[in-house]
C-alpha cells in the first residue's frame, strides 16, 4: 500500500494525563478499518479498532507479522524498537516453538517463587522514599526503578550494567526524528550484550531466567544462543519500558480518584481484579505498535484488503469498545470479569503476563500498605506528563503521606 491522499494523517501525540486520545476516539467512531498515514515508513496502512476486528487481526495466519521484515513499514518511531530476530515478528509455527520453550520460564508457580524478590526490592526502594521524606517523587523512587532493577536482576545483569541498559532502552522508545542514528547505535548495543550474557550462562548457568530459557525442553527442542540473546532483549524492553508506565499511571488513578483508593483499602483482596479494570482503562501508549502485512487479498471489517496491505490494531480502542464493555470509558470495579488487551493478543501476547502482574500487585499493594496517608504532594493539572516517547506516563509524580 503507497500513500494514498485520503488516509487520515495520524500524529498520535497526545499526552494529556490518561485522556483517550480524541483522535482514536474519531477512528473508532469511523467503525471498520480506517487508513491512516503514520509518522515513519514510506507506505499507508489500515487501522482497526473493534474488539472482534482485532481479535480477527490477530489471529488470522493470512496477516503476517513476519512479512514486515525488511520493509520501512508504518510506525511511530524512527528506528524500528523491534529486532528483526524477535519473537514480536515471527509467525507460526516458528513462533509457536520459540514462544512454548520461552514460557516456561514465566509459569505462574516460577513467578510465585520470584515474588519475594520482588517484594524485597520493592521494600528497599521504599525505604529509601521514606527515609528521605515527603514530598518525594514516586517516579525516581518506585516506578522507573523497580521493573528496571526487577527485570534486569532477574535476567542475571551485574548492576553495574544497569545504566547502560537502561539507557539504551530508553534510546529505542524515543519518538525524534534526530534519534534515528542513536536509537540504532543503543539497539545494537544491547544485542551485543545479551549475546554475550547468553554465552556466559551457556557455560555457567545460574538461577536467572536466561538460565531458566536455556534450560526449557519440549522434547528434542531448546531455544539457539540468538533466540535466546534476542528474547532477553525483548525481555529487558518490554519489562522496563510497560510496568514502569504502568507502576504510575494506576497509582495516579488511584490518588486522584479517592473511591478507588478507598474499595482497595476496604477488600485488599479485590487488587487484581481492580488492575485489571485499570489496566483495560488506562491509555498506557501514544497511537499504535508493530503491524501485520496482507499476504492475500482478504476482507476485514466491510474492507478489501489487498496482499502486500499493512494492517495496525488499536488495543487501546479494543479496549474501550461499547459492544464488548458496557460504558466503556467508565472505570467500574464490579466489571463482570472478561480479558482486556493491554498485553496483546493471539500468538503475540505478552509471555511475561504473570510476571508483569506479580511486579503491578506487589508495588502498589506495598505502596498503599506502608504509606496508608499517600496523597499527591500537586494539584493533579500540575503534574508533568511524557511527550517525548511512545508511552504514556507521567514524569513526575510528586506524593506526600
């Protein structure tokens, strides 16, 4: 698909707060599958935006993750974030193997064993926020660190390689276009790095989940040293890059919208399903992620979508879709239970779903133990909000207990 003068232009700045974005809320209001033109990549693509169309999207093998690599594909970012050896662009069956080998370092019962880890580092970094004393800003002392420190301490990184990592990541989520030479720079970078941790654990494996991967069997099959190197990087990115958003953006809910706070306080028990209303609710990234390529002529949505055709999904629409949630925007504890999209769908769901769940319900379980009195330390119209990346989240989040 080229450019086409009547696909709607699509910036997909918007960064107030955790607003939806007055421009999805038009496509979605456009009904089937809409073209639009993003940022980067020399050709349009379509949009889709219903719970069911995406759902299709996602599952159907005629649209192809796989089919991206090596095009300048539609996409917010300059640098393509995601590696062409990822499992983020592969399709079945290839996929399917990686993905059965890589989960079983993310079993809810080796999550459960992690969760004292992340408990403790949790509490350290607390400590260090109460020992300072309000105000104190939540963003340096829990959000930003404790998936950073969670995800890179469980993958074995010394902590001297920390900031490099971290760094890097934060280089490949940049939306400028003069990032384009130096987000490439950060990317090769920390493949280069993980491919050497692999070959280290290789030969003396330890208790982190690189070990872990290595160690995965189904019958004759493992995972080589690139799958490996390649699902630590992804692991390294997606790890930091989505709870830390996510770390602040529910505790800002939470501290701006006194009933929430008060329901978790009255049934603590109620915490996971309340993040999952949260995490359905919440507008965690700006616009769209990696989209799929039409390897047939295929109808969508009332739409003839050609082969060679890109296809992006909104999540963030799905998950405000009125004939899949009733009062969709509203955030409503007493939801009748029925999974959200936040971390994807289909053959590319996010594999670490239990362990992103167990770092959201330690972090703000502890938060609200040990600071029953948090507040925020600004009026919520003076809080700083990102405009610089993909993300949505804010700066920061200045509290008082």
């Amino acid at each position: 698909m080229t450019a086409d003068e009547n696909s709607v232009v699509c910036a997909f700045d918007y960064s107030e707060a955790l607003e939806f974005d007055p421009a999805l809320a038009d496509l979605m209001a456009r009904g089937g599958p809409t073209r639009i033109r993003l940022p980067y990549g020399d050709a349009d693509a379509w949009l889709v935006t219903g719970f069911d169309a995406v759902k299709q999207v996602t599952t159907d093998p005629r649209l192809s993750r796989a089919g991206i690599i090596g095009r300048d594909y539609p996409r917010m970012t300059p640098e393509p974030i995601v590696s062409t050896e990822s499992l983020n662009v592969m399709d079945p069956p290839y996929s399917t193997r990686v993905r059965r080998l890589a989960a079983q370092a993310f079993t809810q019962s080796r999550v459960d064993g992690m969760r004292p880890r992340i408990v403790q580092l949790a509490d350290r970094l607390l400590d260090g926020m109460e020992e300072e004393g309000p105000p104190a800003d939540l963003v340096r002392h829990l959000s930003d660190p404790l998936p950073q420190h969670t995800i890179l301490d469980l993958l074995g990184v010394e902590r001297e390689q920390w900031p490099r990592i971290q760094a890097a990541v934060r280089q490949l989520l940049t939306v400028g276009a003069g990032n384009k030479q130096a987000a490439a720079t950060a990317k090769a970078d920390l493949r280069a790095y993980f491919a050497e941790l692999v070959e280290q654990r290789r030969h003396a494996p330890g208790t982190d989940l690189i070990s872990a991967m290595a160690a995965a069997r189904d019958g004759e099959e493992c995972l080589d040293d690139r799958e490996l190197a390649v699902m630590a990087l992804m692991l390294a990115l997606s790890g930091q890059d989505t709870a830390t958003c996510q770390i602040s953006d529910i505790t800002y809910l939470l501290l701006t919208r006194p009933e929430l706070r008060d329901r978790l306080r009255s049934h603590p028990e109620s915490l996971p399903g309340v993040l999952h209303e949260l995490l359905r609710h919440i507008p965690f990234r700006k616009g769209i992620g990696i989209p799929r390529v039409a390897l047939e002529d295929l109808e969508l949505g009332g739409a003839l979508i050609r082969a060679g055709d890109f296809v992006h999904v909104s999540y963030l629409t799905a998950n405000r879709d009125p004939e899949h949630y009733p009062d969709p925007h509203d955030i409503a504890l007493d939801r009748p239970s029925s999974p959200h999209m936040t971390f994807g769908w289909g053959g590319h769901r996010c594999i670490a779903v239990p362990l992103a769940m167990a770092e959201l319900e330690v972090a703000v379980g502890r938060l609200l133990e040990r600071f029953p009195g948090l507040r925020l330390a600004v009026p919520p119209g003076e809080v700083r909000w990102d405009a610089e990346t993909i993300r949505r989240f804010p700066l920061e989040l200045p509290v008082s207990w």
